[in-house]
C-alpha cells in the first residue's frame, strides 16, 4: 500500500475531511491534498503530527504494517 493511500485511509477512518487534517498540520487543504494525491512528500514531522493525531504508530501510517497499532 503506497503511503498516500494510508493517509487517505486513517483521515476517512476518523471521518475527517482534508480541512480538518490540513488545519491539524497548519498547512492549506490544498498543500494536504498534494500530499494525500500522492503528488508532493510529506515532511516527516507531518508524519509524527497525524500519528498523534490518530493516535497510530508511524509504521502503519508509512504502510510498513498493516495493524494499526496504538500509540502509548
């Protein structure tokens, strides 16, 4: 599973809209919506922000594991 597609995902699961993800990351809905697509990388700080925020390890968010553990 390619990473944009995992962060599609986890933002659908917490029934969150791009808006509501870009406002989390302080960045526009439309900077969070090229890196959703696929079309920009994601800075890794990003990446610990939403796995706090959804409260799920990096490993999942970055697609190297399929179990969605919780963080502790």
């Amino acid at each position: 599973m390619y990473v944009y597609q995992r962060l599609k995902d986890a933002r659908e699961d917490a029934d969150k809209k791009q808006e509501d993800i870009a406002s989390v990351l302080n960045i526009t809905r439309q900077q969070y919506q090229l890196y959703e697509s696929g079309k920009r990388e994601m800075p890794m700080h990003h990446f610990v922000a939403l796995a706090r925020f959804y409260n799920i390890s990096l490993d999942y968010l970055a697609g190297l594991s399929d179990t969605p553990k919780k963080l502790r």
